[in-house]
C-alpha cells in the first residue's frame, strides 16, 4: 500500500494493523518515498532465548575462570598478525 504522508498521520493506528498483518505500507511526501512500515521480525527467528541464556551464562563462567571464550574479534586479530 503506498499512501500521503498527511493521510498516514490520520489513519497510522490502521496503517501499523495493516503491517503487523504483513502488508507493506510505503509513505511518500510530496510524491517521494519516504518511509516503509513493515511488520517487526519475529522472535522466533533468532533461535532458542533458552540455548541464547545457556551460552551467555558459559560465557561469564569462563571469563570468571580466566579462561575467555575467543570473540570474533579475537579470531580476526589472530588471522592478521602475519600482515
């Protein structure tokens, strides 16, 4: 759905229904596209909140042990020491 900025701003409680239902909802001022409303992603998608927790809380454990888990950081460090 493409709609007017000034029409958005009347009709915004219905244009975030129409979103959340998947419907994209593209809004223009003065005939240029401006912003696009789309549904939020779903949580699901990121995986397990449980397995995310479990891994968080390794994580501290071996920090607090003084053996840190390698960041991404770290592995990109290593990978440039030869430059």
């Amino acid at each position: 759905m493409v709609t007017n900025l000034r029409d958005a701003k009347s009709r915004f409680s219905e244009l975030v229904k129409l979103a959340a239902d998947g419907e994209d909802v593209l809004i223009t001022v003065r005939g240029e596209p401006m912003v696009k409303l789309t549904r939020a992603v779903d949580a699901a998608r990121f995986g397990d909140r449980e397995a995310w927790i479990d891994g968080l809380a390794e994580a501290a454990a071996m920090e607090q042990a003084g053996n840190p888990m390698a960041t991404t950081q770290a592995y990109w460090d290593e990978s440039r020491t030869d430059r």
